[in-house]
C-alpha cells in the first residue's frame, strides 16, 4: 500500500530584533525630514515584526499591512505564502510565494516553499522545477545549510508522488549528507524505502 505523507515546510525567516531609539522632540512642534524618517521607520519595524510574528487571518492582515507599505518586500510576500499555506489555502500561498520569486529571483527558500505549494496543489512536475531552482541558489550561495535541506526534503517529496522512488531515496540521502541529525528525513526515508521495495516486489511479480 502506498504511503502519503506531508510536506512538512521548513520556514527560515528570521524576526527581526527591534531596538526602538528614543526620540527628542524639539520646540515648536515641527517635523524635521528625520524626524519623519526615523518615524517611518519605526513604523515598517513595526509592522514586519506583526508579520512574522503573528498566524492565521490575523497574520494574513498584519503581512498585507506590511505589503501596503512596501510591495516590493520580497520576505513579507513569502512570509504572506506561508501563513497562506498553513491555512491550507495552497493556490493563494504558491503566488505569493511565486511573487516572492518574481521579485528576488535567486530566493532559495521561497523557491523551495513555491515547490512545496505546487507539491500540495498536485503540479508535480512544476513543483521539481521550483525545488531545482531553489538548489541551484542555495548551493551557489552557500550561505545556509538549512536552505539546501529544505529544498532537497521537498524534491524527495515531490519525486515518491512522481513514482521515482530511487531518485526520491538518493535526495533524501543528500539531506541525511547534509544534517545527519534531520528525523523528518529519516522517517521520509523509511517510507521511500518502504514504497521502493513494494514496487520492485511488484515489478518481479510480473516477470513470474
């Protein structure tokens, strides 16, 4: 029997630490161009740190807050596509996270979370292609273990639905390469190798 299992979305944005300056107000009460700059700023300090840290509807307002704010904010777009997949709304968070690429296009995680998107939408082979792209920047950058982790645990996901069992196996090994350590891909392994060995048994069957 076939074994269906969940992607399971590794999410590394990180929040960012606020360290509010206080602000000396001067006599007569006029706004000086700083004055309105440190203002501005902050209030989109405010409003990223009501984005990533809130979920559901009210995570959905607090991101489009911040989206108002600044459209081209690439992280709220896929921080937006994250609270959308949570909710298990997967067409609104694959074009989030779509736009998320659209304006960084060597977003590493937000391509991975795009293949993740697409894998629960069903879009197989455009889901591989995310989770490809998404290797390419990641190992390119090296700037994260935890990127290319992500993106290969997606592609061994996408590749069972697919039926590539061995392919599957041998991303899972990449992440197991990676970081040891990682259960989910352990026991994504377990079930790889579970689906691998029924589909040779059957595969057998057939020539006798």
């Amino acid at each position: 029997m076939r074994i269906l299992f969940r992607i399971i979305l590794i999410l590394l944005i990180g929040i960012l630490s606020l360290s509010a300056t206080p602000l000396v107000q001067a006599a007569p009460l006029v706004i000086s161009e700083e004055y309105s700059s440190n203002q501005n700023s902050k209030q989109d300090e405010f409003l990223k740190e009501e984005c990533f840290s809130k979920i559901g509807v009210e995570g959905l307002k607090r991101c489009k807050n911040l989206i108002v704010q600044d459209q081209f904010n690439s992280e709220a777009w896929n921080q937006l596509g994250r609270i959308y997949y949570e909710l298990e709304s997967y067409q609104e968070a694959y074009l989030s996270f779509r736009y998320a690429t659209s304006l960084r296009t060597d977003y590493a995680i937000a391509w991975a979370n795009t293949c993740a998107a697409l894998s629960q939408l069903r879009n197989y082979e455009q889901a591989l292609n995310a989770c490809n792209r998404s290797l390419s920047f990641s190992s390119a950058s090296k700037t994260s273990i935890d990127e290319e982790v992500l993106a290969w645990n997606n592609k061994a996901i996408v590749l069972y639905f697919l039926g590539r069992f061995q392919e599957s196996l041998e991303a899972l090994n990449e992440v197991l390469s990676l970081k040891p350590d990682d259960s989910q891909a352990k026991f994504n392994r377990i079930v790889v190798l579970h689906a691998l060995v029924y589909a040779t048994s059957t595969k057998n069957d057939d020539f006798t």
